[in-house]
C-alpha cells in the first residue's frame, strides 16, 4: 500500500477509476513517449519507451519527375533535345533555353550531383513511354501449362484424340503435363504407363521434346512436354494463318458472288417464253 500511495502522490498510477484507462503525460516530455520518474525522453534514458505515432503526415509518393518550375535546385546539368551535352547552367539559364524553344525542361536524373535535366516535350515522351509499355505488355508471354490425363489401357481412337489435343498445345506455345492414371491392380504394372509415355513423346516430337521425364507421383505417373518453338513465333504464326483463312473466305465469298451475277445475267439475256392462251391448252378434236 505505501508503494501504491507513493506513486499515486508522484502521479504516474491513477487516482480513480476514471483516470485507470488513461495514461497521464509528464510535463516537459514529448507526446507519443512514455516516460518513467527518473529517466528523461529525450536523453534516451533505459526506461524510456517510443510509442508510435499517428499524426505523422502521409500521402502518396510521385513517381512523376520534376519538371520545369518544380526543379528546385540551384544548378543542373543540361542536355539539349538531340542529346547534346550542354554542360552545368544555372537552373534560371536552363528554364530561359527551354521556354526560347518551346520544351520542357525535365529533370532525368534527380540523385546525380548535380542533377541532370534534359530539354524535351514532356507530354510527346510520355505518350511514347505509355505506348512502348502496352506492347511490352502485349508481347508478353506468360508460361501455360496444360493437362491431358491418360489410361494406361487407352482405346487407340481415344489416344489419336488426346494426341491431337497434345500437338495443339505445343503448337500453341504452351507446356503439357501428361499424366497416367492409374487404377487397382494396374498399379503393379508401372511399365504399362511408362512405356505409353515414351510413344508419345516419340509421337510429338516434331512439335515438342521432354522436359521432365517420368516419374511416380503416387498412383499416378508424369511427364512435362515443352515445345520447340516460343509463344511469340507461335503467336505470330497463329495470326498470319488466322489472316490466310479469312483471305480465303473473302475470296469464295467474292467468288460466289460472282457466280450469282453471271447466273442472273444469263437469265435476264435469254429469250423470253411465249405465253400460252386458252385456246392452246384446250384439247383439238374439242375445238372441232
């Protein structure tokens, strides 16, 4: 109890009730620091204890470089538009060329000493950087790998099917993972699934070679294929013959056409029927 008292009169325990769930500031130290009697926050002494701090300003960091009025430096060094080195000019020298030619002035390398900036319209380079990014972005391959799943006693119609599918994948760009299923007693047979794997992978070598050879994977058995060629050859290849096919379409269509016209023509050219009356289509020996 004396201890209790004597915290209680030195201020660092609560009094009441209403002050248990509040922690009471010293004064003379700094807020968001807890303090203990005897050690000072600021001296860093062994009972002081950094609490975080929630004030702290935040925002979103630019990834935008510094251009024009916003390079705040006293000196840069300047390169003109084609890439001449201009050499360390005054930032108010430098802002003075820019405005003359009608650019930007934009700072490329801002950690250099001194930075350096470069002559350029800022708007056309970010335009051309957006687009360059795009078609990276669209030339990008991202590695597929697909699954075909096999019986060691597959039907030979069944094994053509999977194998067509197999040689469409590689053909594609894309990894295959085969795996051989296997099935109660077959599972005493391992020489069954593996030797179905190594037709196949004679099968399809034209379009792709093993990558990962076979092996057991509890009852089942893998193998990885991979192709010969890239995805961005395969990518290119599957568009010209995308644009082959609807050349030839545009051209039986236009074919056809034709076809029709001349029909209609040759029609419309030949000598028209003569109408026939009543009286022909009555029989003679009635008209007489």
């Amino acid at each position: 109890m004396s201890l209790l008292r004597a915290a209680r009169s030195s201020g660092l325990a609560p009094t009441s009730a209403s002050q248990a769930g509040q922690v009471r500031q010293p004064a003379g130290t700094t807020p968001g620091v807890l303090a203990v009697r005897g050690a000072s926050a600021e001296s860093g002494g062994p009972f002081a204890v950094s609490a975080p701090r929630l004030d702290l300003p935040g925002g979103n960091i630019s990834t935008e470089p510094r251009i024009n009025d916003r390079i705040r430096v006293p000196e840069v060094r300047l390169v003109a538009a084609d890439g001449e080195q201009i050499g360390i000019v005054r930032i108010e020298e430098a802002q003075r060329l820019a405005n003359e030619s009608g650019l930007d002035l934009v700072e490329i390398a801002p950690m250099a000493r001194p930075p350096v900036a470069k002559l350029m319209d800022y708007g056309k380079w970010k335009y051309e950087n957006a687009q360059k990014a795009r078609e990276n972005r669209r030339n990008q391959s991202s590695t597929v790998i697909k699954e075909m799943k096999l019986r060691p006693k597959i039907d030979a119609h069944d094994y053509e099917t999977k194998k067509g599918h197999v040689v469409r994948f590689l053909r594609a760009g894309d990894k295959v993972k085969i795996t051989i299923m296997f099935r109660g007693r077959e599972q005493s047979r391992p020489e069954l699934g593996l030797n179905l794997l190594r037709r196949l992978a004679e099968d399809v070598l034209a379009d792709g070679s093993v990558e990962a050879a076979p092996r057991q994977d509890g009852r089942n058995m893998i193998m990885v294929l991979t192709p010969t060629r890239k995805k961005s050859e395969a990518r290119v290849e599957q568009q010209a013959e995308k644009e082959r096919r609807a050349a030839e379409r545009a051209a039986d269509r236009e074919a056809e056409l034709k076809e029709q016209a001349d029909s209609r023509a040759a029609a419309v050219g030949a000598a028209p029927r003569r109408k026939r009356g009543p009286a022909e289509n009555m029989d003679p020996e009635v008209g007489s």
